[in-house]
C-alpha cells in the first residue's frame, strides 16, 4: 500500500440521506481530505451492499470507509471483497456478523424505542408482483426515536424529507464482515434509541473496534460533527501508519 492519504468515504443509514454526514464533509474538507458520500439506496442488505461495494471499488486509491446506522451493515458486507479498503469506521452503527439479521438484533435491545415509531408503508418493485413494504417514522415520534438532542425544528424537517427504508434491510441476513479483516473504530452515541446503544456498543466491541463514546442520539455526527470527524481522522492516522 503505498502513502497516499485514503479518501474518507461517508455512507449513511435507513430513514436519511447523504446531507446526513454534511457537517463531517465540510470538517473533513477543511483538512484537505478528499471526501463522498454516496446515495444508499436502502433496498436491503444484498442490493445495498452489491451498491456500496461498486462505489468503493471504484474510488481511487485507498478508502477509509465510514458507516451510520444501518450504514454500518452496509459496509460490513461491502468492503469484505473490496481489496482497497484499509479501515471500517462505525458511526451509532450495526456491525453484523455473518448470518445475523437486523431486525432480530434491535428486537432484543433495551435501548431501543425505533420499532414502536416505526410506519408500514408499500412501494411498487417493478416486477408485476405485490408492492413490497418499506418502512418510514412516524413523524411526531420521530424526535424521540432518532434525534432527541437536536431542536424541535430540526427534527420536523429531517422527518418530512426521511427516506423510507425496505423491509429487506431488516429482514435479509448479512454476510461474512470486513471488520474481521479490518482496522475497526466506533463512536458509540450514550442515548442512542434508535439502533440501541446496547446493541452498538456489543457490536463495537466483538468487531474489535476502539471505541469513542460520545454524549448524544443516534445522530451524533449532526449534533457532535466535530467530535466524530476527531474519530474520522484518528482512523486516518492509524491506518497511515499501518501502510
């Protein structure tokens, strides 16, 4: 691996998009670093893994690659074949082992208020058959089950712009992780009660990762940008000086 710095590469979790990470981006920029944040599609673990790998294949150079929430999952499966990759960066996010599956690790996390602010909605899949459920939250629980430490406003706006995130996402079971292979860190939100901060910070520490926690909901990087961008170039520095 030659010295090149890696390319900060943001993926972002169910019920948000890429503006999610717009704080970090711009902290990451103000360094000189080279950042994307590429769209998840949200389909599911396969098609959003298939997705994400494609992205990361094809960022030059080295990536260090950065996962919200759901994004975590994401990345776990994606940067296992993805040679050019040299950490994994968890952010209030899942870190699945092999055949686990989303909604059976929430289901048994005391932390977590997200299923009981959960909304059934349908979407059609292009394919002749019957819409498939995704799901979105509610929007006046919404505050509560994401971000309970940003302003009223705020939360009204990152509810009515949420993208809705297919049932699949929670349903599929992922596959062999990247962070057996990889150089892990986690910053662990304390009042995460979306994924749970129970479940996150297991996760955290069967992965091996080093672990940051950070007073804050499931998403601190809005409300602490610069106190998770601190994790972001901590990583930098370590996998630099493992290359």
């Amino acid at each position: 691996m030659s010295e090149e710095i890696p390319t900060v590469v943001l993926v972002h979790g169910a019920f948000a998009d890429a503006s999610s990470w717009n704080g970090v981006v711009e902290l990451l920029q103000a360094k000189g670093l080279t950042v994307t944040a590429p769209a998840n599609p949200l389909r599911g673990i396969a098609a959003d893994s298939a997705y994400i790998a494609g992205v990361l294949k094809e960022t030059p150079g080295p990536v260090l690659a950065v996962g919200h929430s759901y994004g975590g999952a994401v990345l776990s499966n994606a940067a296992t074949d993805a040679d050019n990759v040299v950490g994994l960066v968890y952010v209030a996010a899942f870190a699945p082992d092999e055949g686990e599956v989303l909604g059976e690790v929430t289901a048994g996390s005391k932390d977590s208020v997200l299923n009981t602010a959960l909304v059934a909605l349908h979407y059609p899949t292009g394919d002749g058959n019957e819409p498939a459920v995704e799901f979105g939250i509610d929007p006046a629980k919404f505050r509560d089950a994401f971000a309970a430490d940003l302003p009223a406003e705020q939360t009204a706006v990152m509810a009515a712009t949420q993208r809705p995130v297919a049932e699949a996402a929670f349903a599929e079971a992922s596959g062999p992780p990247a962070w057996k292979r990889l150089p892990c860190w986690a910053a662990v939100a304390s009042a995460d009660t979306a994924a749970g901060t129970d479940v996150i910070h297991s996760m955290a520490e069967r992965a091996g990762a080093k672990i940051t926690e950070l007073e804050g909901s499931h998403v601190i990087m809005i409300s602490q940008p610069q106190a998770v961008t601190d994790v972001i170039l901590e990583a930098l520095s370590e996998v630099g000086s493992r290359t």
